[in-house]
C-alpha cells in the first residue's frame, strides 16, 4: 500500500470515527480540520458513503453535512423495539411548516397564516427542540422577532436544505387529491358529470 492509499485510508477511518461521535450532521470543512492535510474531504464522504451502501447504517447527507443513518429497508424491522421520540402537536407542527414555508417571519405573521394565536409554550417547545431559532428583529414599530427554522431541523426532516421542502402548490394538490368528492345526483334528464 502506498503512502497515499495508506493516509487516504487512514482519512476514511478518522472520518467514520467523526460521524459516528457526532451530535450532529458533519460537514466537509469540519471533517477536513480532522483528517491529515491535502486530503480532500469530499472524496473522502464519498468513499465512505459508498462503501457505506447496503449496510445496516448507511451515510447520508442531511442539513449540510453527513450523518448516519439506519438503512430504510430496516426501519420497519427495528421501530417494534427503538424508543420513539416524542412527537409535536398539531399547533407545533403548523407553526413549524409556516415558519419553514415563510421564513424569516414574527410571531403576529404567523398568527395571521394559522388565523389563531400562537402560545409562549408552542415557541417554546419549537426553540427547545432546536427546530427554530431567532434570526433578529423585523425594523418596522415594535421590533419583533424574525424566526427560522435551525439546521437542526433540516437534520430532523432528512433534508439537505430548504430547497428540498415539497413546493407549497404540491402540498395543496396532494391534499385536494385526497378528499372525496361529493356526488349530488343528477337532475332528471341530465347525466352526471365525472
């Protein structure tokens, strides 16, 4: 093995090592202040990522860096024993996807999409679970809070970025697709319409 193959390898098992201890997705530049110099980091994740294929833990990207996962072909098998995280109410979630859909935006600006107010508490739980953070304050009289959604939220979600987040007119259809139509009879003499 050459010195080359041989640090390249060396990059690989630091790299498997970073992911694995992280908290969070690893992203290349902080990979790179790991592995030995003039190695290139994204090769690196790509070797890792396919060498990872097909294993139990495959290597994904999410929210901007790399992290692994359980493969999706298991999940079903593994989700009878893995505890399952807590999961947000409904007003949590709708103030989630308005923040993600129109970020940066206040509080009153999401009070006005969902047409109801939005407690401390849903905030709250939002900023606790890292889902959402403080992007300043809006220059218009009173001065609230701008919110957005954190990379922490990509990582939940399973997104590289905010560009993967289905467009709002397909959300609309899926939805519209979904709910029956109802079906008056038709006036004698007419057919009905399908």
């Amino acid at each position: 093995m050459s010195d080359t193959d041989a640090t390249f390898a060396l990059a690989l098992r630091i790299a498997e090592a970073l992911i694995f201890a992280s908290d969070r997705p690893v992203k290349p530049d902080r990979l790179a202040a790991a592995i030995p110099a003039g190695v290139d980091p994204l090769a690196v994740l790509t070797a890792l990522q396919a060498q990872c294929t097909g294993r139990p833990v495959e290597l994904v990207e999410v929210g901007g860096g790399f992290a692994f996962r359980t493969a999706l072909d298991l999940a079903p098998a593994i989700t009878r024993v893995v505890e399952v995280p807590r999961r947000l109410p409904r007003v949590a979630m709708e103030t989630l996807a308005i923040i993600a859909y129109h970020q940066p935006v206040t509080r009153p600006e999401i009070e006005e999409i969902r047409g109801a107010t939005l407690s401390q508490s849903t905030l709250d739980a939002l900023l606790e679970m890292g889902l959402v953070t403080s992007r300043g304050k809006k220059e218009v009289p009173g001065r609230p809070t701008l919110w957005g959604t954190t990379p922490r939220f990509l990582e939940q979600f399973g997104l590289k970025s905010l560009n993967e987040l289905p467009r709002r007119e397909e959300l609309v259809s899926a939805d519209a697709a979904a709910l029956p139509l109802e079906q008056k009879p038709a006036p004698e003499g007419e057919l009905p319409l399908h």
